[in-house]
DNA sequence: ACAATATAAAACCATATGGTTGAACGACTC
DNA sequence: GAGTCGTTCAACCATATGGTTTTATATTGT
C-alpha cells in the first residue's frame, strides 16, 4: 500500500496526467484522445498514459485497432484517504485564518 | 494552483517524506527529529525536510541552533479537494463491486 | 576561548523522468 | 495486397531526484 501511494502521487503529480483523468471523467477515451489535446509528440503523450496505467488509474481495453482507457477510481479513493488524516488540521480555525491571510496577501500582489 | 498541485503531490509521492508528515501531526520537530527514524543520513533527510518546504507543507522557524518544523495544512487541503472530483466515480456501486473484486483476489495470493 | 551540537551547503553519483525521433506492427479500408 | 491509422517500442537526450560525503556556520555549554 506503501508503495501504491508513492504511485498514485507520482502520477498526480503531472499537469498532463491530470489532465487525462479529468478527460476520462467524461467517459472512455482512445490513447490518440487523451494525447491530442496535449502539445507534445504523441509518443510523449502515450507514454503519460502508460504511466496512469501503471500507477492503476486507468484501464486499457482492444477495440480494434483503438486502445480506449476507462478511469479506475480505487487508488484515488486511497489518496485521498490518506490526505483526509489531515482534515483536522485544515479544518483548525488557526489554519483557516492563517490560510484567509495567505489569499489576502496573494490578492495584493 | 496547477503548479502547487505538482509541487504538493510529488511531495507526497515519497514514504519519507510522508512519514515526517505524520510526525509533525503530533506536534512541532526539529529538523534532526524529523530526520531521525530514517535509515539515511542527516544530509538526506534534511534534503526531504525542505522539498516538503518548497511545496509549502510545512513551515520553519527558528529556535536557537535548531529548526522547528510545522505541519501546514492548507496545501494538504487543496490537494484533497483536487481528489474528490473523483468522489462520485469510487462512490458508484459498479467502482465498489470491482474494488471488492480486486480485493478478492489480492487476498486468494 | 573551546568543544560539541544542529543545521546548511556544496560537490558528486546513480537512476528516474519527461521529452524527442524513428522504426515496427496489428487492424481496418480500398 | 497496399496503404493508412492507432499505437507500441527502442534509442537517445537533458534535467530532476534521492542519495552520499565533506565542509562550513551558527549556537550552546563548559
């Protein structure tokens, strides 16, 4: 579970990736799809996906010669699991005026 | 924010790193309690210490010739919420059969 | 003043990551 | 059967990451 978790964030952590998923929320996506919208070779995209798909976000089926993937939500829902351990601490009126001081001095920028 | 969200899940894809987490979560540590538990020397650990920094998980201050650390939460937070888009998709009874199943099977090895 | 402590900083190494191009391959179309 | 489409694979490159050791710098205790 350890090292699935070392998996599922690695993943996260990629603006394409997450990109992919929020594609594959729609519904199942061809590889060509979840590439197209992204700009780099396809052979970089494809290999994006590989990545969600070894880190189990994302399922592969043969439809012809298409390759369609479908979201796995399972690591998902142990990400956040874990990430939910700290909900006390973000839910902490300290944290939370501490975190309305961060936005207001963001915003005077 | 897409930055952050790449800054805050690749800090989290590491055991270490999320172990020190966990430490703080009961309370302030120094850089050198922090990296105590771990099998590596101090150089390396402290190493961890400022990636969960950079991504703004935790916050330093000084105190004499240590480094107190502090659990942010806020960033933890964002990255939570980011998750739970994808609540709906591990609630669906189709997502739980299958995790049931996964689960099966991992247990028949 | 001196030694010990806590940490930072630099240089280095091996491996992983994110990207590229080009070749190969199976599956459809004609 | 030939070409095209969707995809994989391999080789390569630059940079990032996770670790090491060594050196340096405050701070504290004696």
């Amino acid at each position: 579970m350890v090292e699935r978790l070392d998996l599922t964030f690695a993943a996260l952590a990629d603006p394409t990736r997450r990109a992919m998923l929020a594609s594959l929320a729609l519904g199942e996506r061809s590889v060509g799809e979840l590439a197209a919208p992204h700009a780099m070779s396809f052979a970089g995209a494809a290999k994006h996906v590989g990545v969600l798909e070894r880190a189990g976000l994302v399922e592969r089926r043969k439809a012809g010669r298409q390759q369609l993937c479908r979201l796995k939500a399972e690591r998902l829902r142990e990400a956040d699991e874990w990430l939910r351990q700290w909900e006390r601490f973000w839910l902490s009126t300290l944290d939370r005026l501490e975190a309305i001081i961060v936005e207001d001095q963001a915003k005077l920028k």
